[in-house]
C-alpha cells in the first residue's frame, strides 16, 4: 500500500509544516531536564494540572480569533480532544442510573464517535446512533461536531426533546476552514491543537466548560485515565499558540509577512478550487458539497467556506465509492464509517503538497 493511500485516508495535518518551517525558530523552546517534575500546575484551578501558560495563550487566542466564549468558562487540557470527548461522557452521564445514558450525533458523524463511545463497554453510555432517528425517552447526549466531519457544515442540536446535554467538538471552528460568524456561547467546547495549528503530534486539546461541577468531572477522569496531561507539550503547545496569536497581531511586520490563519486559508482555498474543478471535468461521475458564504468577522469579508475533508460523492450508478476509488489507487474512507451511504467517501484536505497533487492526478485520470 503506498504512502499516499494512508495519507488521502486520514486526516494528518501535514499541509501547515510549510508555514512552521518559514517561521523558523520562534517556537522553539528549551525545557532542562529538573523542569515540569512535579504532577501539580496550577492547585487554585479545578485543573489542577492546567499549566497557567497554556490556559492563558488559549483564551488569547479564542479573543483575537472570535470564535469562543472564554469568559465564566473553565479551561480543562487534555490528551488530545479524543480524551476529552470520553471526560465528558463521563462527566454528563447520571451519577445514580441503572441504565446507560443514550449517545447521539447526526449522521454524517465522526467516524470515531461510536467507537470511542462503546470501547470499554461502559455502564454509563452507550452509542444509539443518528440524532435524526432518536426517539427513545429519558435523558441523552448529543454530539455536535460544526463545521462537521466529515462533510464541512456548521451544525446546531437536532433532537426536538428536553433532559439532553450537549458536546459542541469545535475543532474546525477556525478561520481556514469556514467564517467566524459569532463566538461560540455553549456550555461545553471541544478544541485541538492538531486541526487548529497542525500539531497533532503534541496530542493536546483543551475545553471550555461553563458548569463547575462538569469541569471537576472532567478533570477527575483525566486524573484517573493518565493522572494528568504532560507538561512538556502544554508548554510546547503554549509557545505555539502565542506565535499563532503573535502572526494575527503583527501581520504584514517584518516578524510576520502574514498570519497563520491567512496563510492556511489561502492554502485551503487554492486546494478547494482545484479540487471543483478536477471534480468539473469528471463527466458526472463525483460530485462535491455546495456551501453558502458568510461574512467572517477575522477576516472582515465574506468568504467561502474551506472545510478540511472533501465529503465527496460518487454517481453514475457507483454504489461503493470507496471500493471504486481503490480500484484507481486512491484510499478513502467510506461513507458507512460514518453512519451514511456508501456513495460517499471522506477524502482529507490537509496532505502534504506532493501528495495532494497526485491525489488529483489520480483523481482527474478517472472518466
């Protein structure tokens, strides 16, 4: 299997190592070997192990952005926001029930989302599908992931009924993938370094959590799952957000001949166009979601949006469109995975240069 088809399948951000080379040493940190020993941070935060560092450049960061609340909202890091996704199960789930609470999110949903959810067979959740379909009573939990993964819409709560808690994954609420319209106001939030700066490796994701109590669960799991979230990468990933936050302030300085959020956009927006129109001249055979624009207030213009997955769809009689592009080299993910036709297959935006173009070599070879 060739290096490519593991790249088209997954969504590794390697697209930004172009930008973090051009900027050269200004992420750079030192951390000495008597550094970050302890397993405390900060002991006044619920977080306990929140380093005050990564807290402080995240809420820098969400005010310049504009795309998150941050005030009366608490800051719980985690290993990625995978594990804060199971902090908050567990957190949301009733305390004293003899039965787990039910788990939902629309359909396209994350492919990982019913995995993750049932992994260890949990007494106190369980995965029950398509909020669209859901119709059983009692208290739930919906998962809404805006801009979606797989297929790039913003999206609200869609189960018409009372008793049920929210998780908005926000992980592609950032400038290069769709318009800042307004700051996220929800009582749980899910962000990542690895969609937002390309970082995937540091394995950092924080939440912002309005309800205390649901914080200090949160946190609980976290201490009980790993005892904690590293030091060295919140520190590494602090100094990256603060150049981040640096690159919106200074744009167009000697320091910073544009932001971050500038350079990945136009990246995005090149690739979305090339992408249309290899799909163009396919005589019918993919088609592509059509997205409305909308002002974003970081750039002040109206803009398209650039989603980081191209949810694309396969016609002319093709059922199996994943099967149908492997035939042609290309590695998808199916739209089964993601509880949708298989007509449909996730193909991932954010590869490395080389292999996004042969990705539509490849892809406008097919007639």
């Amino acid at each position: 299997m060739s290096f490519l088809f593991f790249l088209c399948y997954s969504g590794d951000p390697t697209m930004y190592e172009n930008y973090w080379e051009k900027i050269g040493e200004k992420t750079t940190i030192v951390i000495r070997g008597w550094d970050s020993m302890s397993y405390f941070s900060d002991l006044k935060s619920i977080c306990w192990f929140l380093e005050p560092e990564f807290a402080k450049q995240v809420v820098r960061l969400h005010k310049i952005v504009g795309n998150a609340e941050t005030q009366g909202r608490h800051v719980v890091v985690g290993t990625g926001s995978s594990q804060l996704y199971l902090a908050a199960l567990f957190a949301l789930s009733p305390k004293e029930s003899t039965q787990p609470i039910h788990v939902v999110s629309a359909a396209p949903y994350y492919s990982s989302y019913p995995s993750m959810t049932d992994y260890q067979k949990s007494g106190l959740h369980k995965w029950a599908g398509d909020a669209n379909n859901f119709t059983e009573m009692g208290p739930y939990i919906e998962l809404i992931t805006s801009p979606n993964n797989p297929d790039g819409f913003v999206r609200h709560s869609c189960v018409n009924k009372t008793g049920g808690a929210m998780i908005y994954d926000l992980a592609y609420y950032w400038p290069q993938y769709t318009p800042i319209s307004s700051p996220a106001d929800n009582d749980l939030s899910l962000f990542t370094v690895s969609k937002s700066t390309g970082h995937a490796g540091i394995r950092i994701g924080w939440a912002l959590v309005k309800d205390p109590e649901v914080a200090r669960r949160m946190t609980k799991f976290v201490e009980l799952n790993t005892i904690g979230v590293s030091k060295d990468s919140q520190i590494r990933a602090a100094k990256i957000l603060e150049v981040v936050a640096d690159s919106c302030e200074q744009s167009g300085s000697s320091d910073f001949e544009q932001s971050f959020f500038e350079f990945s956009y136009h990246l995005m927006e090149k690739r979305w166009q090339q992408l249309r129109e290899t799909v163009s001249k396919s005589g019918g055979i993919f088609s592509l979601p059509q997205f409305s624009p909308a002002f974003c207030h970081f750039h002040s213009k109206v803009l398209q949006p650039h989603p980081a997955f191209a949810w694309l769809r396969c016609k002319d009689g093709i059922e199996d469109c994943e099967s149908f592009l492997k035939g042609h080299k290309i590695l998808t993910r199916g739209g089964r995975h993601f509880g949708a036709s298989s007509s449909y297959v996730r193909v991932s935006m954010l590869d490395r240069d080389d292999t996004y173009k042969m990705f539509l070599k490849r892809l406008s070879s097919i007639r």
